[in-house]
C-alpha cells in the first residue's frame, strides 16, 4: 500500500512540475526586445526567428544540446532538446543562433 501511495504521489508531483510557470527573466531583461517576442516569453512560447537568448527566458534551459553539421552554406546549427514527462519532446534547431525549426510531438506545440 505504501508503494502504491508513493507512486500516486510521485507521478502528481511530476504532472504539478511540468504545469508550473515559473519566470526565467525580468521585465527589464526582455524590454528591449520587440513587443511580439515580449508577448511570446510571457506566454512560454517560442516562435522561429528568436535568438538563444529569448527561447531561453521563454523556456529555460534545455535538457540537451547537440551540435549539428553546419548548414549548407557553412553556418552553424545547434539543436535544443526539451522533454516533457516521459513521452513528450521538442526540439529546436538554430542556425547562425536563430530558431529556424520546430519539432515536437507535444500537442499544441507550434510545428
């Protein structure tokens, strides 16, 4: 029984975590920055065309990072890896330190 407790309590912990909305900036931090990409950081979006920087304070860190082969034309790309629970994940591809690619398997993430 107490296992059972445990677990129950466990798993409500970890949902309750990935559902908190923590801030990761200040409004100072992010005032210069143009008021759509403000809006996204607010909202813990991420849209393509933000910096390292913005996806950053609107998400945090990553839990991974991996460098990629450049890019055609010689340009550096980096992907970020976001997991969510255990089934859930999203990864962002940089190129030349913008967000050029989205693709995650979290519903009502953008793609």
């Amino acid at each position: 029984m107490k296992k059972i407790t445990f677990g129950i309590t466990a798993i409500s912990l970890m949902l309750a975590a990935g559902c908190a909305n923590s801030v990761r900036y200040t409004y100072d931090e992010i005032s210069d920055y143009p008021s759509a990409v403000q809006d996204n950081i607010k909202n813990n979006e991420v849209t393509t065309g933000m910096t390292k920087a913005q996806v950053r304070y609107s998400w945090g860190g990553p839990h991974e990072v991996k460098i990629l082969s450049p890019s055609e034309n010689g340009k550096e790309r980096v992907e970020w890896i976001y997991k969510k629970l255990a089934f859930f994940k999203t990864r962002l591809t940089f190129t030349d330190g913008r967000l050029t690619e989205i693709i995650s398997n979290e519903p009502g993430t953008e793609k």
